[in-house]
C-alpha cells in the first residue's frame, strides 16, 4: 500500500444522504448515459435502493465518494442448512482512483465485518470472472437461457385436478411457495423481505403473476411472466410438484395463438428439452453467480457432511484475502457424528488434500466434484482422501436465479 497515495482518503461507512454520489458513480462505472433507458439504467436505479437495507462502505476524497461495495443481508440453503450470506453488489471505483488497492481494501474490511457478523458465505454477480476470482470468489451456479417455439409447446393431459389463477403480484401465496422450493434446493436464496424486494424492482412494467391450485385450493406452484410483441417470457417459474409444473405449462401453451416462443431462464439441471416432447429447442448455459467462504472453521461446522465419517480430513487451504482462512484444518468425527476441527495458522507436514479457498468453496457446494477439481490439478493430494471427499459431500448440484 502506498501510504503516500492514501493520504487525505477515508473509508467510511456511505450515508444514505449520499446516495446520489453513489448512483452516480454506479452510472459512471457502467457507463449510462441520461438517454439511456435500458438494462444498465434499471440496474442503477435498483443498486441506488440498497444502501437502506446494505451496509455500505466506501473511499472518501475529502468529501466526494470514490470507490465503494455494497453488502446485502441474505440467507442460502447450502444442502439443507441455512447459512448467513452476504450478497456483494454495488462495487466501483472511478477510473482515476483505480489500480491503487482501494477496492481490495474495502473488501477486506467487508469480509472482516460478515465473518463477524456470522455470515461464513458470500454471493455476488460477477462483472469479472477472472477479477472475483483473484479476490478469492469462485463459480457455484450456472443458469440456462431458453427458447421454445410455439408448435414444441407441451400439452399435458391427465393427473392435472388444479387449476391456474392470475394473481396479483403482491400475493402473498407465492412466498409460501417459494420457501417449500428454497428450503429443499442445494444453493438457493431463502428470501427475506429485500431479497424479495430486489427480485423484481424497477422490472414490474407488463410483470403478471399466475399461481397453480390443487383442487383442494392449496398453491403448489407459481409463474412470473410477460407477454410482449408476440414472446412469452418466463420470467420465473416455481413449483414443489410435477402435477403443479405440468398445470403451469398447460397455462403457457394456452397463449398459442398469442406468441411465437416463449422464453424463459433456469438453473442447468431443469430438463426443459428433456420434459418436451419437440426437445429440439434453442439452449445456452453460462455461468451465472461466484460464492466465497469467509470463514473456514465457521462454515465448516455447520457443514452437513454425509455418509461414513470415520477418517479425519487434513486440508491445506490457501486464501488470498483472509489470513484466518490460510493454514491447515485437520477434521475429525467424534463418534462418527459431531465434528472436530483443529486449526494451524501455517501449512504443518502431514499429507492431505491442498486447495485454495476458491476450490474449497466450489467443491462444497458441489458445483464440482472433488474427483473432477482433483483431475484438473485444482485439487493435490493423496488418491484415498478424494475418495473419503466424495463419500462426504452431498451431490446435489446448486440452484441460483436471484440477482442483487
């Protein structure tokens, strides 16, 4: 750090008073203009909203803000347990200010503020693949774009009792809904009030919500949705049943005379093609949100590793962040249940598995297999111990379609 060059900034907390410097640099950084009324424009308006509920924190010349983070309260399923995260979003710097560590700074010092606020896992949406994963983020999730055309259109016949309502958008039904899915789904947000709030703030122009009964009247299943210039977009689709997801298909091929495709988003294991009978369908898969353990120790405890857990565990994990996060972590199972984890700030002789908190992080959240990370050489160790790996992580891939 060149203190020289730090001398006169100060990082503080942003107030809410100055959300117009905050917006403004979010404009600049994005490059939007006032005549643009588009997707970068929304996202800036959107980011604006969160400095009430985020804490956000920033570099101050004098008094004009010149680099900032965002850190949103969350809540992830991560298979089966609920974690603390803390969503990353609204990160800049003006270009002038950049290249001198700044942004790095604020990070450590919000990572510091999550781990002690119990938050041993962060989200965000990368604008940098390759810069996140600098800063000790990795992929957990990868999303599916879609097209259908309107002869592939599915219709289901049979087993189908409910039947679909249009709703609106402030029902509280579809909250119910989407907490049975959230709570069985590897990776998902457990949405609370904000995250509800930023699903779909400033987007809510031509927005419709339809939600399927039983025929008892239980909601079991819902749809986001807009109809535009002869497109269905599938904005969001949830259901917790097959009777429920084959009733909300019925209801879009319904719109047959009205569209030519349907488009929509999903996470990578939907099998849209695979559930059409036509599966000839237009598909494309990108990588879509980075997660980062914060806290080692404290993510691994409340880790639910699964199956026979008889032999320790000795990870040699390396951080470029986090001192706390460097070392050796020996795991052992006291009676094949409660887990005991001792901690050696450096790397100690003993054989075991080495990683860096990027692996570490992708593997746990089994985006990718511990046999796979170790056959591209993003894991080394003894052969045994990524068999005892893959006996005790659940496989179940991750689910991710927020955006904050």
């Amino acid at each position: 750090m060149n203190e020289k060059y730090y001398k006169g900034l100060v990082m503080r907390p942003i107030k809410e008073s100055e959300v117009e410097q905050f917006s403004n640099l979010m404009k600049y950084v994005f490059q939007v203009s006032k005549k643009m009324i588009n997707d970068e424009e929304k996202m800036v308006q959107k980011k604006s909203h969160q400095l009430k509920p985020g804490t956000a924190l920033g570099w101050f010349d004098r008094d004009k803000l010149i680099s900032q983070i965002v850190v949103l309260p969350f809540q992830v399923n991560i298979h089966g347990v609920i974690y603390e995260m803390g969503g990353v979003t609204g990160v800049g710097t003006y270009p002038e200010y950049a290249g001198h560590g700044l942004m790095n700074a604020l990070m450590k010092e919000s990572l510091t503020t999550m781990r002690e606020n119990g938050q041993y896992i962060s989200y965000l949406f990368p604008y940098s693949i390759p810069y996140y994963r600098k800063k000790g983020w990795e992929i957990i999730s990868d999303i599916i774009e879609y097209q259908i055309k309107d002869t592939q259109l599915p219709k289901y016949r049979g087993n189908i009792s409910g039947r679909v309502r249009r709703v609106g958008l402030k029902s509280k039904e579809k909250e119910k809904i989407y907490d049975d899915f959230a709570r069985k789904t590897n990776g998902a947000m457990v949405r609370n009030t904000i995250a509800w709030e930023e699903r779909f703030r400033e987007e809510t122009i031509d927005l419709q919500l339809a939600i399927y009964y039983t025929d008892e009247d239980i909601p079991h299943g819902y749809l986001f949705y807009r109809v535009l210039e002869e497109k269905f977009y599938i904005e969001e689709m949830i259901y917790i049943n097959e009777e429920a997801r084959r009733g909300l298909w019925n209801f879009i091929s319904a719109h047959f005379s009205m569209v030519y495709y349907v488009k929509g988003k999903t996470c990578v294991h939907e099998p849209v093609a695979f559930l059409l009978e036509d599966s000839e369908i237009k598909q494309t898969i990108a990588p879509y949100y980075m997660g980062r353990i914060i806290d080692v120790v404290g993510f691994l405890k409340k880790y639910p590793f699964k199956g026979d857990k008889t032999q320790k565990l000795i990870l040699h994990v390396d951080d470029p962040m986090l001192e706390w996060n460097k070392g050796t972590f020996i795991l052992e199972w006291v009676h094949n249940k409660s887990l005991h984890i001792t901690y050696e700030k450096e790397t100690i002789d003993m054989d075991g598995i080495s990683l860096t908190i990027q692996t570490l992080t992708t593997m746990l959240l089994s985006y990718k297999s511990p046999s796979f990370l170790y056959d591209i050489g993003r894991i080394k160790g003894p052969r045994e111990m990524i068999e005892v790996l893959e006996n005790v992580i659940p496989d179940s891939p991750p689910c991710f379609f927020d955006y904050f």
